[in-house]
C-alpha cells in the first residue's frame, strides 16, 4: 500500500534544520517577539530587569511576558500548562529560544508585574497610534464582571455576621449552663465537663474570628468581607445573578476594536467610572478631544459635567427615577427660564426656587397657591406641584439631545461587548486564577494586551505589524 511516509526518526541530515525554519515570515508568534523586543523593560518597572552581579542569573522579563501572551492567545493560561508548552512546542521553542522556565517562575511573573504590564499595555496603544492603526473617532465604555477565585461561600455580609455572632454568644450561654450544672453534680461528670470546656474553646475562637472579619469591615467601610480574598466583592453580574469578583472596565476605539485602556475595580456600581475611563482613554489616544458612548449605568450628572470640562463629549442614556403618574403632567409638560430660574406651569403660573435636596443633587422649585389652580386635578393630589432640577441637569440634556440626533451610537457601542465575549469565552477567563487585586490586575492586563495583539494582526496582517515595528 502507498501512503506518504515521514523521515526516519534515526535519519542523520548534512545540514540540520534550525528552528527559524519551522517559523514562517508572517507567523502571528514574529509580532509577539518583535513587539516585546521594543520594549523598554527597565523604564516599565519590569522586575528583574536588572540584575545584580552575584547570585544565580534570572528569566529576561521579555521572555516570560512572550510566554504568557502567546499562552493567552492560545488559550493558555495556567503556569503549569506553559511550562510544558515550553518543552513541546515548536512555536514556543522558537518564541522562548529554547529556554523552559518552571511553573513558579512563570507565575511569580505574573503575579509580581501587575503595574508593569499595564504599561506594556500602554506602549502598545502608543505604538498603534504612532503607526495610524487607531482613529480615535468614537471610544465605547462599558464593564463586566469576571468571578474571583475565592468562592462565594466564603462572603459575609454584615447580617451575616450578626447571625452568626448571635448563634455563637447562645451556644456559649448554653454550654456555660452545663458547666454550673456540673459543678452541683458529683466528679463522675468531670470527663462530659472537659469536652464542654473545649466546645467553649472552640466557640471562642470563632468569636474571636468573627470580631477580627468586623473590624476589618469597619476599617474598609465595606457591608461585607471574603475571609479568602478580600479583595473580592459580591457584586451583582446581569443574568448571571450574584458573583463574588472584580469589575473590569474597558474603552474600546470603535473602528480599530482595540481595548485602548482597562481598569480593575471593587466598584459593583458603574455610574462612578465614566469619568476616570474616559479621561484615561483621552490619554491614550493622545488626543485633545474625545466622543465617548456608553450605556445607561454610566448616567450620572456629575460624570457628564467632568467630561466636558475635559474636553470630552460623552454621550450616555438618562437612568433617572421619574415619579410620575398617568393622566398627570410629566415634568416635560413644565417650561424652564434659566436666566431667571423658574418654571412655567401648564396653566401659565411660575414654580420658583424653594430649597435643595443633597441627597438627590437637585434643586426643587413650587409655588404656594396651587390649590385655587383649574388644571389641579391634571397635576398633583398633594397641597402644592413640587418639581426637581439636578444640579447638573444642562449636561443631562446635552446628552439626551445628542442620542436623539443621532441614535445609530447605541448600535455603535456594541462593538465593546465584543473583547467581553472573547475573554470569557474564547478564552476562557471567567474566573481569575490569581488572588488579590494586584495580580488580579496583572493577569487582566496580560489578558489585553494578548487580545490587542491578536486583533491588530487579525485586522492589518503580522506583515504589516512587523513593517511598523521596524
């Protein structure tokens, strides 16, 4: 029979192949090596970018960095995983120029390069700048939660706490009942009494270890605590219910698809972060202006405002609490005069400034003679019609108007839901294998910059990527 036959294994050539050779020119792995190579590992804080004169000599970070983002790219992140890649694989074996550093190594890499990495991240949006890859056109912001490796069982909430406090002072109660009980009682008791005097041990330790997970809730201001990583908070995570996590913010250019900045927070909430991404992403791009678009758990007065003084147009969906009943006038129905700060009613009557609500962030404005009004019925059953303005009401407005122009940007903003739907589930990476937040932000940024690479060379071609290089 005749089949295609391949060399003997005890087959001696004249001239042996080198591993360049198995590599093709436009191998996606040539990015990875001459994009790390123009990195400046030292100025970026990489550790052991310096070595010191005694001692045994260390991994080059660039080489561990090269590891990690073609695991990443290839769905391999575990340390474990990559150490063997590094005796196998060819494309590794050429990346790594034969080098095999273990497990630990590898992981201590990640672990110990966090802000670091982040700035590999940055030099490569600079780098995709400086070779015009990127527009800067329009930037969409959005988060995601990514699950913690600490498990959820290992939360406690304050209620929490103070149940089970309560649960042990009763247990307690009760075993220091048997005690006095077995003292009026004979020595034949003494061995039960032991076991109740280490049961009362064991309880107090576990008071002692509840007071410890209160203070650190006291001292952190927070309303819960995971005695594994606290770091990790429970946040709530759309259809996924509740998830013990990070939340991962991420500014993505919409034409390029390229994640120009990320952050990693314990914020459940994202109607603090529009501000501090927006401006990062401004940064980035190294632009002096910037449209931004995101979804409505970004709105917030505050945020928008800060935008504008910054030279950013942020345009967000109003999420504000309307109370208002049908059949009754919608606070559209009431005219604002902004010179002289007041409101014209439906009937033509004015509601001037009465008092601020901090709390809310607004102004509320009424009049005092609404009960002789004939259009009452229409508009409130209480005494008088109260209306409310936030404080930074222009810049809500400002928003609304720019979405009802133009509401293609919705549509628009999908394209960050994409590098979402990659992480996790390309990738892999709906669970950090780290704990803490400082590796938990290394590993993210190791997974970022791996996908910007991969997106650049899925959208300009390695060819290209290693003509910019130089």
């Amino acid at each position: 029979m005749r089949h295609i036959t391949g060399d003997s294994r005890q087959q001696a050539t004249l001239f042996p192949d080198t591993l360049d050779d198995y590599i093709d020119e436009d191998h996606p792995v040539r990015v990875i090596d001459a994009f790390v190579d123009t990195l400046d590992m030292k100025s970026l804080d990489f550790s052991k970018a310096e070595t010191l004169v005694t001692g045994r000599k260390p991994y080059h970070p660039g080489d561990l960095l090269k590891l990690y983002i073609y695991g990443y790219l290839n769905q391999t992140r575990s340390s474990r995983r990559l150490e063997k890649e590094c005796h196998r694989n060819i494309e590794v074996l050429w990346l790594l120029r034969r080098l095999a550093p273990d497990f630990k190594t590898i992981s201590d890499f990640r672990k110990d390069n966090g802000k670091a990495v982040h700035g590999a991240c940055r030099a490569f949006i600079h780098f995709c700048r400086q070779a015009n890859l990127l527009t800067g056109r329009l930037v969409a912001i959005d988060g995601s939660k990514f699950k913690a490796a600490a498990s959820q069982d290992n939360v406690l909430t304050r209620k929490q706490l103070s149940e089970q406090r309560q649960r042990v002072d009763q247990q307690i109660e009760q075993y220091l009942s048997q005690l006095d009980k077995a003292d009026e009682q004979d020595t034949g008791v003494e061995l039960g009494a032991q076991r109740v005097q280490k049961a009362l041990r064991q309880l107090e330790a576990e008071g002692i270890e509840l007071d410890v997970i209160k203070a650190a809730m006291d001292e952190a201001g927070s309303r819960q605590h995971c005695t594994t990583e606290p770091d990790a908070k429970l946040m709530r995570a759309g259809r996924g219910g509740m998830v013990v996590g990070y939340n991962v913010q991420s500014a993505v250019d919409i034409d390029s698809g390229v994640i120009v900045h990320h952050a990693v927070n314990c914020d459940g909430a994202d109607n603090r972060q529009l501000q501090p991404m927006a401006e990062a992403a401004k940064n980035a791009l190294e632009c002096s202006y910037l449209d931004v678009v995101a979804d409505a758990g970004y709105s917030n007065g505050e945020q928008l405002a800060a935008c504008e003084a910054q030279g950013i147009t942020a345009t967000v969906p109003s999420n504000r609490s309307l109370n208002q009943r049908d059949g009754y006038f919608h606070r559209a129905d009431f005219t604002y005069h902004a010179e002289q700060d007041y409101y014209v009613c439906p009937a033509g009557e004015i509601l001037h400034y009465k008092t601020r609500c901090n709390s809310n962030k607004a102004w509320l404005y009424t009049r005092s003679d609404c009960g002789e009004c004939a259009l009452k019925s229409r508009c409130t059953r209480a005494e008088n019609r109260w209306l409310s303005r936030h404080f930074n009401e222009e810049a809500f407005a400002r928003s609304e108007c720019r979405l009802q122009e133009n509401p293609e940007l919705m549509k628009q903003r999908m394209a960050v839901e994409r590098p979402f739907a990659i992480l996790k589930h390309a990738w892999g990476m709906r669970r950090f294998l780290c704990w803490g937040l400082p590796a938990v932000q290394a590993e993210m940024g190791i997974g970022i910059l791996s996908y910007n690479i991969g997106r650049m060379i899925n959208r300009v071609g390695t060819r290209k990527l290693l003509a910019a290089l130089g």
